[in-house]
C-alpha cells in the first residue's frame, strides 16, 4: 500500500501567523521590563527609615564593641566606630579578672544560678500549671487569682521579708536564695504561661489515660509534660536572659568575689575611688553576651511556637 502524499504546506499563511506572534512577544517583554523599572518609591522610603531605625538601636553596641578595641585613656575622646588605634590587651586584662580570679570563674558561676534555675522552673512550675488547669482542689480559683496577682507585685516589695528569712537560714553569701525560690515554683509568669498552653491539650488524651489505669502522676509525666515542649523552652529562654542579666538580687546576696557572677564582675571593673578599666569591662561585656545570642539562635523556632501557642486559643 502506498503512502499518502504529504499535504502541501502553506508558506503565506506561515509567515503571517509568525508575524502576528511576534508583536505578542514585544508586547509582553515590553511589559516586564516596565514592570520591573516601576518600583514603587514607598517600600524604598520603608526600607530607609527601616535600616536608619535599626542603626540608632545598634549603635550603642556598635560602640562598645568598637570600644573594646580601644586603648583605656581615647575611649572617650573618640566617638567613631571605627578605631584610629587598635589593641588586645582589653581582653587579655579582662579575662585576667580581678580580686584574684579570671573571668571564667565568673562565668562558671553564672552557669550554675543559670542552669539550675532553669530546672527549678522547668519543673515546679510546670506541675503547679498542671495543677491549676487538670486538678480540682480546694480553693483553686483563689489561688490563681493570688498567682496573677504576684506577677504585679514589685520585686522590692517582697526583698526585705526575703533576705530576712534567708539571713536567718544562714543563706546569705551563697547560690541558694537564687536557686531555692526556682524550685518552690515563685515565678507567676511562667505558671501562667503553662497553664494556657496545658488548656490547649485535648482533654480527651487525660481520659484515655484515666480508663488504661494512669494516676494524675503519670498523666502529667507519661502525656501533659511530652507535649509541653514549646512552653518548656521558651520558659528556658526567658529564665536564662533575665537570671544572666540579673543585677540587682545577685548584688544583695552575694559579696565574696569567688561567688560574683558575670554581672557582678563587670561592676568590679569601675572604681569610684581610683581609674576604672573601661576597656576590659566593654571586653568582658561583648563576650558576656554570646552566650545570650547562642541560646536564643538555637531555640529561636521553639521560642515562638511556645508563644504563638499559649494564650490565643
């Protein structure tokens, strides 16, 4: 069988249908670029006063930091951010320390009031926020009133009863009134901030595990606490910037130098009476902040799905 003949193939209307594509082309590159070069002068000016903003807040960091590199007698007298005159001996003078310690004794200090502090509220304040949103008991709703009520009492307050009771217990002078109170779950913020994340937990998983045997112990160990995982860290964030930048109660309870935390280090830099090492004390300032930006950068994601999730129901 022979095959057909191919059809003859119009080479006017061909060319017409080219040229009648072509203008489309034009047009639409014609409109791209136009839409690129139209950009609007608004999110420009946004932008501007965007960065101009962040560069006033970042200044004084900008300058400590800059400072650090800085001879001790032109600190002062230089307010760019860029040294004329550069050196490392702030550093070296400042982890050096004072009073007979480095700077990592200080820091290992800190450490410890931190980490144990955040385990005091990770814990006691996770089971009293269990307690209010899963347990009936006697007075509960006035207990929680009492709870809110703390977070608006100033600290000041309630320091003269406490440094009483710890000077009588023989406390003064040491890690415990920073640690102890952690545990006994005094921080109301962070009950609160639990208690509106465990009402957000479905009901339903605390009767299932109410019918297969479970006590109110291990719903809360075995289901409650697994689930907890947002509030828990951002509870740990918070715990670990307010106790690593704690000045006030750290100075009333501590005063031998072997006990002095970061804080209390970087004061022991400025004497009132005689020079004062302003370029150690940037120094050891800068470095007294990277573990704030580790932490935070390492649970920044856990910080705000405990936020986004707690308390907007």
């Amino acid at each position: 069988m022979a095959n057909p003949a191919p059809e003859r193939v119009d080479t006017e209307t061909v060319e017409n249908s080219r040229l009648k594509t072509k203008p489309k082309l034009r047009q639409v590159k014609s409109s791209a670029g136009k839409r690129k070069r139209n950009v609007p002068t608004g999110g420009i000016v946004k932008f501007i006063l965007l960065a101009a903003g962040a560069f006033v807040m970042l200044y004084p960091l900008l300058w400590m930091l800059s400072s650090s590199f800085k001879p001790n007698d032109i600190i002062f007298r230089e307010i760019g951010l860029i040294p004329v005159e550069t050196t490392l001996s702030n550093y070296i003078q400042g982890w050096n320390g004072i009073s007979g310690f480095t700077f990592s004794t200080f820091y290992m200090n800190s450490f410890i009031v931190v980490g144990l502090s955040i385990l005091g509220n990770i814990i006691a304040c996770s089971m009293a926020a269990y307690a209010f949103a899963r347990l009936d008991f006697t007075w509960k709703k006035t207990m929680f009133a009492i709870m809110l009520g703390s977070i608006m009492l100033p600290y000041h307050v309630v320091l003269i009863p406490q440094y009483i009771i710890f000077n009588n217990l023989n406390w003064v002078d040491t890690f415990l009134p920073l640690i102890v109170p952690k545990f006994l779950a005094t921080d109301a913020f962070f009950i609160f901030l639990m208690v509106q994340f465990i009402r957000g937990i479905p009901s339903e998983l605390d009767n299932a595990a109410r019918v297969d045997g479970c006590g109110s112990v291990q719903i809360f160990s075995r289901i409650i606490f697994p689930l907890m995982v947002p509030a828990l860290v951002t509870t740990a964030i918070f715990t670990f910037i307010w106790t690593w930048n704690d000045f006030f109660s750290q100075f009333i309870y501590l005063s031998s130098p072997k006990l002095w935390t970061v804080t209390l280090a970087l004061r022991g830099f400025l004497d009132t009476m005689g020079e004062s090492l302003w370029g150690a004390m940037f120094a050891m300032s800068i470095l007294s902040l990277i573990p704030i930006f580790i932490f935070f950068i390492a649970f920044q994601r856990l910080l705000i799905d405990g936020i986004s999730t707690t308390g907007i129901k």
